[in-house]
C-alpha cells in the first residue's frame, strides 16, 4: 500500500473539515457572546458535519453527491425548525435557525471546494446577524412597536 496515496487525501479530508469548522466559528462567537442557546459548538460542528457528509460522496459521483446535500437540506430544516420557539404572541429563533442552514450550506460548499462560496456565506451571515439587527430595531421602533410586544424576534 502507498502510503502517499491514502495520507494525501485524509489529510486534504481533514482540511477541508477544519476550514469548514473555522468559517462557522465567528458566527458562533458572535451568537454565543449574545447570550443565544446556539452558539460557539453548534454551528462549527454542523458547518463540519455537512462538510464531513459532502465528503463520504465518492469523489466525482454527482449523483451521490445531489442525494447527500438533499438529505442536508433536509436535516439542516429540521435543526434549525428545533431553534424556533412561539410563544405569548412572538416567534423567537428565526435568525437561528437561518443561520444553522446557511452553516450547513457553508460546510457543503467547502466540501466540494467552493471557496468563495464557503467565505461569502460565512461574512454574509455574521453581518446579518450582527449588522442588521440594529437597524431591525430602529425599524421596529420607528413602526411603534416595542421589541417583543408581539413582534416576530430572532
């Protein structure tokens, strides 16, 4: 057996595994720090799970490889469906919740080598989440309603 042959590919593997793991990190940073129950081990190891499932595909089985992220579309709904809490009149979670799909889509993204993809989806979800939540409260403000009394929240 070579060992080049199985060491060149687990190690590429186990890079991809680890890129994926340090994109979701600042997402989970910034969650966590917030005081969020998802936070700093969540979303890097379901950006590294789906990443690690994308991997299993054989390499070049397209096929599989469509089966595989139709089953993570899947499975990151039903993640990111557990995050959403109703209750008294709001809806509390949403953000959460997009924010576990778009890890998953992220971890698949490095997986199939999508650089740019994986970053832009990683920066694009922190800024939503930290960015925009400000103005989504002078919004709501601005609207006469309180934060909570009966508004949607994420």
């Amino acid at each position: 057996m070579d060992l080049s042959s199985y060491w060149g590919p687990m190690l590429r593997d186990i890079g991809r595994l680890a890129a994926a793991y340090v994109l979701a990190l600042p997402v989970g940073w910034y969650r966590e720090k917030e005081a969020h129950s998802v936070g700093v081990r969540t979303f890097p190891i379901v950006a590294m799970a789906s990443c690690g499932y994308v991997l299993l595909a054989p390499h070049g089985d397209v096929t599989s490889q469509s089966r595989i992220i139709q089953g993570l579309v899947a499975g990151m709904g039903f993640i990111g469906g557990g995050a959403i809490l109703k209750g008294n009149g709001s809806v509390h979670g949403t953000a959460t919740a997009a924010s576990i799909w778009t890890t998953g889509v992220l971890g698949a993204a490095v997986a199939l080598e999508r650089w740019p993809l994986a970053v832009t989806l990683a920066v694009l979800n922190l800024v939503a989440l930290r960015l925009l939540l400000p103005w989504k409260l002078k919004l709501a403000e601005h609207e006469g309603h309180e934060p909570g009394a009966g508004q949607a929240k994420t």
